[in-house]
C-alpha cells in the first residue's frame, strides 16, 4: 500500500450580502463569505488537500479565479473535478479532518451536518470524516470577524502492483 498526505489552507472575507457556505451546507449568519466562485473555505482548503497529497499543484491553477467559468460556481462542482482526477490515479481517501476558524456564527450545531454532507460528496464512511471549529480568541482578522479560515488535511491510499 501507497500513502500520501495533503494539507489544504484558505481564508475567504465576510461581507454583507452573500451566502455562508462551508462544506457545502449554507449557515445562516448575517454575513457570507466573499469571493470569485461561491467562496466555500471548507471545501477550497479540501481541494488543495487532494491535490496537494497527489502532487497536482492547487485550486488556483486548476481553477483560476480570472476565468469566467468559475464565476459564482458551486465549490461542490470543483470538489467534483478533483476528486475525479484524484480517484482516476487509483488513489483511495482513508480520512479527512478539518478544522474552520471563524469568531462568528457558532458552528458546533453544524459540525455533524457538515461532515455528513463531506462523507456524501467523497463517498465515505462515518468514522472518515472529522470537522472541528475554533474562535480567533477575538484578536486577528479571524476574531474581529473579517475573514473565516480553514484547514484541511487528507491522507489517501492506493494498492501498489
Ligand atoms: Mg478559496
């Protein structure tokens, strides 16, 4: 067996007027998060994770955020694109932890959710998927509410012939 580790990080503003959304489960708060596509920091600090364990560069590079095409996409959709190029090189995910840095809104009533819907997108199972929150101990731009944080890491296995 063939194991790889990937370490995914992102920060998205939040602003008025858009959608909250982390991991693909929208939570009401009165303020989103900003950004080129849907802005989801859960799932963009996944997607480096992936790709960072298969050595496939990052979310920018495959998805850049200068390109139309990716202009308020759903960040599920760009989980999907490299999750498939992950699997077509025969790698399998063991496990996935995140953990979101945001002052505001609580999110331990949606942790369970979260990682329920992640064990959906990736196709695993109960005990693969972990989603921790912390506060930014109100200092930074995590504890004046500027900006939400995510990291993300995965390990991924593959048989060897
Ligand atoms: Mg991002």
């Amino acid at each position: 067996m063939q194991y790889r580790v990937g370490l995914g990080h992102d920060r998205h503003r939040l602003e008025a007027g858009r959608a909250f959304l982390l991991g693909g489960v929208e939570i009401p708060h009165t303020l989103g998060l900003a950004g080129h596509s849907d802005a989801d920091v859960l799932l963009h600090a996944l997607i480096d994770a992936l790709l960072g364990a298969c050595c496939l560069g990052d979310i920018g590079e495959l998805f850049p955020d200068t390109d139309p095409r990716f202009k308020g996409i759903d960040s599920t959709k760009l989980l999907a694109e490299a999750y498939r190029q992950v699997t077509e090189r025969g790698w399998r995910v063991e496990n996935v932890d995140c953990t979101v840095f945001a002052q505001q809104p609580k999110l331990s009533p949606y942790k369970q959710q979260i990682a329920g819907h992640l064990r959906g997108l990736l196709d695993l199972a109960d005990d693969c998927v972990n989603v921790k929150a912390k506060t930014g101990e109100r200092v930074g731009p995590i504890g004046r509410e500027e900006a939400v944080d995510c990291s993300v890491v995965v390990l991924l296995s593959r048989d060897v012939s």
